[in-house]
C-alpha cells in the first residue's frame, strides 16, 4: 500500500487491514542442507519446529536440499524481531545438517 493512502484510512480500517503500527513483521530463511534421507529430514525439521514454537514463531516452507520458509509471530497482531531473526539464523548455523545460511530482512508478512 502506497504511503500517501495509509494516512487517508482510519485507525480502525488500518488495525483491519494489518497496516502502519498493525503491520505484521516476519522474515524469510533459506539454508543449504547436506540432507539425504528422509528420516534425518524428519527429525530435523522436528527440531527446527520445537526451536521456533519456543521463540513464539510460526513456519511456512520446507525443503529437502534447499529448506526454506517464511517465519513470523504465532501472536494475532505480534511481529517477529531482530533478537528473534537472529536467534533463529545463530541456531540454524550450529546444526551440522546446514551448510549455508540466508536470513532475510524483516518485512510485512501480510503485503510482501
């Protein structure tokens, strides 16, 4: 949405709509992974899941090779934040299933 056109909309229609101080922040993840059966795969992803629900973060995504997703608050109008960004890049950087690492900027998980 166009800056010049939130400032038209009301605070009501603006909560609505998820914009300006009810914008909904998460951010992307992509990791190569060295992955090659799907039992391993499982268990990491597991895992994955049980770090992220601890931070208070949801997932949407996958991959075998290449895991990638989409990450933001489990929160109704909660955002994602840096601490959480990088707890989240820090954990995935240990696992020795990971290779490469890529996290993405925060950004509104409603409009992107």
């Amino acid at each position: 949405m166009k800056p010049y056109q939130l400032e038209k909309k009301k605070r009501r229609i603006q909560k609505k709509l998820f914009l300006g101080e009810f914008a909904v922040l998460g951010f992307e993840i992509r990791c190569e992974t060295n992955i090659q059966d799907f039992d391993r795969y499982d268990q990491f992803v597991d895992d994955f899941i049980d770090y992220i629900d601890s931070l208070g973060l949801c997932f949407g995504g996958g991959g075998l090779e290449t895991f990638d997703g989409f990450l933001c608050s489990v929160a109704r109008y909660g955002s994602a934040t840096s601490e959480q960004q990088a707890l989240v890049g820090a954990w995935l950087e240990k696992r020795e299933e990971v290779t490469k690492v890529e996290i993405g900027e925060l950004v509104d998980a409603n409009y992107f």
